[in-house]
C-alpha cells in the first residue's frame, strides 16, 4: 500500500523555523536549492522519513482556529519534556497531554510558525 515518504513545512520565517526545529529535536536542514532546504530526522536505515522546508505561499494558520491540516507526530522518548523544549523555542501546547490506553502519550503543539505537530510516547502501561 502507498507509504508517505517525504513531508514538507512551510514557514513565515524559515531561519526562524529551522532554529525551532534544530534547537528541540536536533534535526538537519542542508540547504537543497534557492528557498528550499532538507530536513535529515534520523540516520539513515532508522525508522522515519525526512522532509523539506520552504517559504510559506499562503496565509498563515490563525491561532484558535480548527485544525486544517495534514500532522505530522514526532515519536519522542517524553512528550513533556520535548513540549517544554518546544515552548522554550518559541513554540506553544496546543492539546496537553493525553493517554492512549494500552499504546503511550501524545500532545500536539505549534511551533513558531503557527504549523501544527503532533509528540507521541510509546508506553503499553498508559491508562
């Protein structure tokens, strides 16, 4: 069946998006052509898919507003902790902290640009 394979960010800013991304989970952004960087997530043969930045070509999301939008979730060793990064980049929670019985923990957040994504925590024991 079909796979994603590649996601993309759009940004107001996108220096200031890829020193959000750097600073909280440590990604890569070599630039590939005018406008348009990589995103490296991981090593390659690890599980996960890498993706692009570029400048935004429409509106920014509004804050408060329902979501509309394709999200991207972030598997991360503590969703608190990676949200608190987020919010010390600049970012913002947007759903606190929710338990998934039997499966972990997932919160979604913003991060400078307004774009939505999600944090999930694998942990069989949440209730």
């Amino acid at each position: 069946m079909p796979r994603v394979v590649h996601f993309e960010i759009q940004a107001e800013q996108p220096e200031r998006a890829i020193a959000f991304y750097s600073g909280v989970f440590g990604w890569q952004f070599p630039q590939w052509m005018d406008g348009y960087w990589g995103i490296v997530t991981g090593t390659e043969g690890e599980a996960g898919i890498d993706g692009g930045l570029m400048p935004r070509r429409g509106p920014a999301p509004t804050s408060g507003a329902p979501t509309n939008a394709f999200v991207c979730t972030i598997a991360v060793d503590d969703v608190e902790a990676y949200a608190a990064q987020a919010v010390a980049h600049g970012g913002e929670v947007v759903v606190p902290r929710m338990s998934i019985p039997g499966v972990g923990y997932n919160m979604y957040c913003t991060d400078t640009e307004g774009n939505i994504f999600g944090l999930f925590t694998d942990d069989p024991s949440a209730s």
